[in-house]
C-alpha cells in the first residue's frame, strides 16, 4: 500500500511541477479597448495576437486578458464595429503580466449612393394590382 502512495506521490508532484515549468514560460497581457475620443469601454471588442490563435474579447466594462502567452515578440490587434482597427508590437516575457490599453478611434463608414429607377405608363398603372403612388417634386 505504501508503494503505490509513494508511486501516486510521485506522479502528481512530477504534474505539478511541469504545470509550474510550463507557465513559467508564458506570460500574461492584460487591458482595456476603449473609445479614443470618449473613454467609454468598448465591450465584445476583439483582442488577438496576430499570427496566432490566441486572442479575447472585451467585457462589459472593455476589459480583456490573454493568458499563456509563449514569451517573446508579437503584434496585438484590436477590433470592434465602426472603429478603426489598431496594431501595437508588444514583449510579453516569461512570468510577466503586461497591461495594453487599446484606444480606437472611430472611423466612417461610405456607402455607395443606391438609384432606384421605375419605368412605366397610364396603362400599366391602372393593371397593377397594387396602390402606387405619384411623388412630384
């Protein structure tokens, strides 16, 4: 009984300890996207590293967290509807939370002009089984 105490001590100590050395490899971005012009948050806005399948999104008061980053070098890439997207280089080192505040700014949105077009006579007009109505102007 002893020897396989001993065996399932053994095991979950060598577990633990590769848990502590894997996230002692990873660090930790923190931070809140917001309006550049107004400060409000920008909650569900999207946060992700590029390159990459590790991102977050923004919550109801526009903060985020992105946990397990492998150390090193990345571009964060913030979005959200009617903004402009944001890109900043970011070091994320082992061990370490680093706090990245994204300000979008909103941006404009062109739609091209729409052109309706009708055709059609007295004649027509009087088949159509529907009300239709004359705008002069």
């Amino acid at each position: 009984m002893s020897r396989l105490f001993t065996l399932a001590f053994v095991v979950v100590s060598l577990l633990f300890f590769t848990a502590i050395a894997v996230q002692a490899q990873t660090g930790t971005i923190k931070g809140k996207v917001t309006d550049a012009q107004t400060g409000i948050a920008l909650p569900g806005a999207t946060v992700f590293l590029e390159k990459t399948a590790m991102g977050a999104a923004a919550d109801a008061r526009g903060e985020y967290t992105i946990q397990n980053v492998p150390a090193g070098s990345y571009t964060i890439v913030g979005r959200y509807v009617g903004y402009q997207e944001i890109r900043r280089p970011v070091k994320v080192s082992a061990g370490e939370t680093i706090a990245v505040e994204l300000r979008l700014t909103p941006s404009t949105l062109s739609v091209p002009p729409v052109v309706v077009t009708a055709i059609g006579t007295e004649a027509l007009r009087e088949r159509m089984g529907t009300a239709v109505s004359t705008i002069q102007g």
